[in-house]
C-alpha cells in the first residue's frame, strides 16, 4: 500500500493519500510503503528523521493492532518471498 503523508512541525500526520498504484496530484512532505492494516491507524503514528532518513514511529502511549495471520497467508508469505529470492538468482 503506497501513502503519501502531510505532517506538522512535531511530526504528526495532518494529511494522507493512501491506495494501490496512486498518483499524487498535489505535493505531499513524505512518501511511504506501508501495510494494509496501517491505514486505519494512521493517526497512531509520526513521521521522525533518523540519520537523514523520514520513518515512521509510534507515538508515545499508542499501540499498532497487527492481525493475526492464519497458516494459510503465512504460508502464501513464505511462498512470495522464496519466489523472490529465485528470481535474484536467475
């Protein structure tokens, strides 16, 4: 899931655009990679500058819910990224 973010002078996420395969038409502070449960919990972050590089953290007192995965999508997981790794190699 792609997200482009708007923060305020502490950090905090003030604006966002998120989806699959988007297009920014207006200039957004930040850009990120994200997964699909973050979305919702967008508000539980900020962005901060570590070694001149924009991450995204949890705010102090917040929690992320993370699903939980079942066998199958772990499995899926698994087979995506042994898939990735063959393809380096070819």
């Amino acid at each position: 899931m792609q997200a482009f973010l708007n923060v305020d002078e502490g950090g905090n996420i003030t604006k966002s655009y998120c989806g699959v395969n988007i297009v920014a038409v207006e200039p957004y502070d930040y850009f990120f990679i994200i997964e699909d449960y973050v979305v919702d919990q967008l508000h539980k972050l900020k962005v901060v500058i570590n070694d001149g590089k924009p991450e995204l953290i949890v705010k102090d007192g917040e929690d992320m819910v993370v699903p939980e995965l079942t066998e199958e999508e772990r499995k899926i997981i698994e087979l995506e990224e042994e898939l990735a790794r063959l393809r380096t190699k070819l």
